[in-house]
C-alpha cells in the first residue's frame, strides 16, 4: 500500500466528521428504509452532478468487487469500496457525510438511494465488540462533557490498533483520542480500498454515551465514548 494515500485517506477522515448533535435530532436515514435496492450505478444516478467521472469510480469498485464475501452481493460489496476511495474535495466519504451532518435534512435527499444500499451492505457484516480508536488534530475536549449523550450521524472510521495513529498524526500540539467502546462496528476491510488497516466502521447514527475526559499531556486529551441504544 501507498504509505502517503493512505495518510492522506485517514487525515481526510478524521477532519470530515467529528460532529456531534444530541439524539434526540431526527434521523436522515429513516427516509431510505422503504427505498428498493437498486445497483450502484443506479443509486448513485441522482448524485452524479455532484461528483465528476463518476461512472470511473463505479467501474473500479466494481470492478475490485467480484469475489463476493461475506454474503454481500457484487453492488453492495462495491458500496463498501467506493465510500473507502479518495479522489479529492468529491469523494463520496466527503460529500456525504457533510450532507448526513446538515441540520438540512433535505441535503440527504439526494443520498437516500446509495444510503440504503451502502447501510445494507453494513448489516449484512459481523459486528465487532470492542474497543476502537480515532484521533483528531485539534482540541475538543470541551465539546464532549462527561455523562452526556450524544450522536454522529456520518459514517465514521476507527481502527483497532491505537499504535497505527501515529504515523498519521504530529507527535505534539493539540489533539483528541478517541477511545470507543462500540457493539455494532463493522469489519470492512474484506471491502475497502485499504485493506491492510484493521478498519471498523461506526454507522451513520452512531448513538453514545461520554464516560470520560482527560488530559494526557503535550496537548492530547482523550476522549472515553461507548455506544449505547438510542432510547437510552
């Protein structure tokens, strides 16, 4: 793997979605539950103004989507792929989860067909257990109060090993770790773009509890999150 795209895939996604809104906010994926299943080239049709070539990007995660696994079909799997793909200010991951973080929920429109597709392919994945990682290159400490709850509505990518962050991040100045206790991860390397980074993703409406806020030193606080049902 290019050490330099993935740095630049994971520094892309630290600075994307580190959003917050409280739970009780309604849903922009509820209105996808009734939606058909449509192929990937159809459910992104009504996107396609929005992010140039495209049809390229489609062919080639479909392309790298043949060996079905985990029970996904070809469309689903290469749902999976192309959210993982960076090609700059359009990529899917980008676009999407701005309009997923808008308090417009009209922005999501648009998005509805490939959502049900891509949170499909999610469900269909084993959940992972455990405790997962994801750090930010500021200081947000303030903005996640202990005993609070609180949602991410984009998608939002960890990792497993919290040692891997540190060839993506400065070693001082202001920075958050993110230590998640989640339920529901989901394993998408077997369909990502970058494979060799053991990568759970968190589902859009990520519902979680504060438990903890604390000052490491050098700048780093770390932030102690665990996912909870969101009636709680």
């Amino acid at each position: 793997m290019n050490m330099f795209n993935e740095a630049k895939f994971w520094f892309s996604l630290e600075f994307s979605n580190i959003n917050v809104t409280q739970p009780t906010v309604d849903s922009p994926l509820s209105a996808c539950e009734q939606l058909p299943l449509m192929s990937l080239e159809e459910a992104l049709k009504p996107v396609d103004n929005l992010i140039e070539e495209l049809n390229k990007y489609v062919y080639i995660a479909k392309s790298h989507s043949k060996n079905i696994k985990d029970g996904l079909s070809q469309d689903e799997s290469a749902s999976i792929r192309i959210y993982t793909m960076d090609w700059g200010d359009t990529s899917i991951y980008r676009i999407l989860n701005i309009a997923l973080r808008s308090e417009d929920r009209s922005q999501v429109k648009a998005w509805l067909p490939y959502l049900k597709l891509f949170t499909t392919a999610l469900h269909k994945l084993p959940s992972f257990q455990g405790v997962v990682w994801r750090i930010v290159q500021m200081d947000l400490s303030k903005d996640f109060i202990q005993g609070q709850h609180r949602t991410w509505w984009s998608a939002s990518s960890t990792i497993q090993d919290a040692s891997v962050l540190e060839h993506y991040t400065n070693p001082s100045g202001k920075r958050s770790l993110f230590s998640i206790e989640c339920q529901h991860g989901k394993d998408i390397c077997r369909h990502s773009e970058y494979p060799s980074e053991k990568e759970i993703l968190l589902m859009p409406g990520f519902h979680f509890l504060v438990k903890s806020v604390l000052k490491a030193g050098d700048g780093m606080y770390i932030i102690g999150i665990k996912e909870i049902d969101p009636a709680c």
